[in-house]
C-alpha cells in the first residue's frame, strides 16, 4: 500500500514538472524571480495579462502618422525634439528631457505596447500554465514580425528622425526603442521551449532577425550607434548580443564578448564608478541607472550562457558603478549632478537595481553549485 502511494506521488510529480513552462532559453528575463512575489502581487500580474486578452494585437501599422508613407516601415520622431518657433519650416531642435507629445502619434508607443504585452503574458503563462496566454503571445509575435500585412520591415532605419533637416533619415537615438525587441527574443524563446513555435515560425523568425541584425552592422545609424560614447553604445551591444545568440551567430557573440570590457566599461565608467557622459544630462542619476541596466542584462546573458562576467577581475568598474549609485539612496542632497526627474521615483530605481544585481549574485553561486 505504501509502496502504490509513494508510487503514485512520484507520478504526479513528475507530470506536474511535465506540465510546467519551461524557460531554459530565456537569458534576460529573470523567470525565477517571479517566484519571490507574494500571493497578490501573482494576482495582480494575472489581472493584468487578462486585460491584455482583451486587447487587439499591436502592429507598426497602428501608427497615426507616416513620416515616409510606408505602412510596415518603422518610423518615431526624435523624443526631445521640437519645431524651431524662430524657423518654422526648419530642423527641429532639441530641447533635452522635455518629451515632444508628437512622438505619440508614430511607432513609440507602438513597441512599448508590444513588450509590455509579451512580457505581462508570458510571466502569467509562466505562473499558470495555462494555454492562452502563450496562444496569444505566439500570435501578437507574429502578427508584428511575420504576418503578410501588418509586419514590420527589420530596420530602424526611420527610428527617432528629426524633420526639417538635411539628413532625413532616423539617428543613434532609435536604440532605446529597439531595445525593445529583447522582450520580443525572450517571449520567442518561452513560446519555443514550450512547442508552441515550430520549426518553420521559428525559421521565419530567425530570418526577420538575421535581417535585422544585418542592418544594425551595416546601416549608417548602426555604426553610429555602435561607436558613440554613451549608453547607445552600450544597448547596441546587448541588444545584438541577444539577436546573435537567438539566429545562432556565434562569432558575433564571442567578439562583442571580448570587446565589451575595453570599449564599453573601461572607457564609459570611471575606477570610482561614475559614468561620466550619462553625469553630462539633465536627468544624470535616471540616466545612469539605465546605463547600468542594460550592462546587468548583458551579465545575465553571460552567466545564463555559462560565463561569469560579472565577476571576472575586469569587470570591477560594475561593482563600483553600482556602489557610487548606492550611496545616493534617500540621500539626493548629496547629489552634485543636475537631477530634474522625481526622487521619490529615483529611489524606488535604485531599490530596484540593488535586487537585480543580488539576483545576478545568487544566479551565479547556483550555477556554481550546480
């Protein structure tokens, strides 16, 4: 009898583990930490991934403005600029941190919407286990990259364009929106560890990245992105770090890998930790806290892959640069720097980074017992 019970114990077990979302894939979003949120905070993330059952699927073609008349193009206005009221037909200039509610009207809200979506659905998939929030990811996925009508072409070569100039095309600003896509890899990579993407979406997939990926190496914006000297650079290489891993481009992976210390860290954070082009804006504490985001991506990607960035003696400039924006918690009148966002915000930020970068630690002495 004891025998017939523990036996059927370790069947039920075993078909509960079955049963459950698998995210081996998944080398940004930090899965396991859903598991810490209490009983309501599950609740809430549920609620909300059923009002976004309600909703209809997102696409670029949703925008209510064209800036080149193509539908599947990608197209945003530069977020901080605005009409020159002394040059009304002129470029528009910039006026930094103040948002220019035109941007509205174009893709912006467009991508943030797809990634709120994907990431609200697959984190209750995740929780429940139930089908339809992967059936309804799987299909805002393609819906946005494959489907024959409303996808969108694999550039930003419009992204973040400032009208009235001689360049009419998008500049390095696009990235921030771009960045975005990661949350479209990760939901790509639950859905395909699930079955619910087979080998031929899987491969369209691929090809619309490849593509993209392609440009950013290639486009004019791209190798801007690619060399400037503050935290465009940066997502530049997460974010073709991420598409490289997914299509499977290993030497892309090794190379930013290996350069990343030198040409990012070294020369972008000081020994003390200061980040010093992201000091230069408005908003310098907001801004060096997304700086330092994205760099806690690129080491989970790394240490999901098996590498310990992180920790290697030459990324210390991390540590540092956490710790220089550490001591500013509750503490802005010991800011020296121009901080015109809401510290209240700030300091909720800055909690925020504290426990991704503790989960980044705890992330690496796992794997180091297992």
């Amino acid at each position: 009898m004891l025998h017939r019970l523990l036996l059927c114990i370790v069947l039920m077990y075993s078909l509960y583990i079955n049963a459950a979302p698998k995210y081996k894939s998944c080398i940004v979003w930090d899965i396991n930490s859903l598991d810490t949120l209490s009983a309501i905070q599950k609740q809430q993330l549920i609620g909300q991934a059923e009002e976004i059952l309600k909703t209809p699927f997102v696409s670029v073609r949703n925008k209510k403005k064209s800036y080149t008349g193509d539908p599947n193009a990608y197209e945003s206005l530069a977020t901080y600029f605005w009409p020159d009221k002394s040059n009304p037909n002129g470029r528009y200039i910039v006026k930094d941190e103040q948002r220019n509610p035109e941007t509205d009207l174009y893709c912006t809200p467009l991508i943030y919407t797809l990634s709120h979506k994907l990431k609200y659905i697959c984190e209750a998939y995740v929780l429940t286990g139930d089908d339809k929030y992967a059936q309804y990811a799987k299909k805002q996925i393609l819906f946005w990259f494959t489907d024959p009508h409303f996808y969108m072409k694999p550039d930003f070569e419009y992204g973040q364009f400032i009208p009235g100039g001689k360049y009419t095309k998008g500049n390095i600003g696009a990235i921030s929106e771009a960045y975005y896509l990661i949350d479209a890899l990760e939901a790509i990579a639950l859905l395909k560890d699930n079955k619910y993407i087979d080998k031929t979406t899987n491969r369209k997939l691929k090809d619309w990245f490849h593509e993209f990926s392609i440009w950013m190496r290639t486009s004019i914006i791209g190798s801007k992105m690619k060399s400037a000297s503050d935290n465009c650079s940066i997502m530049f290489d997460v974010l073709l770090y991420r598409i490289s891993y997914y299509i499977n481009d290993k030497v892309t992976c090794r190379d930013i890998t290996k350069n990343f210390t030198t040409q990012r860290l070294h020369k972008q954070i000081t020994e003390d930790g200061r980040q010093i082009m992201e000091l230069k804006r408005s908003n310098a504490i907001t801004y060096s806290i997304y700086n330092l985001n994205h760099i806690i991506d690129f080491c989970f990607m790394l240490e999901k892959s098996g590498t310990h960035y992180y920790y290697a003696t030459n990324s210390k400039r991390i540590e540092a640069a956490l710790n220089y924006i550490y001591q500013f918690t509750d503490n802005k009148e010991k800011y020296s720097y121009m901080e015109s966002g809401d510290w209240t915000s700030i300091n909720k930020q800055i909690q925020a980074l504290r426990l991704r970068a503790q989960r980044l630690n705890d992330s690496h002495f796992s794997s180091d017992v297992n």
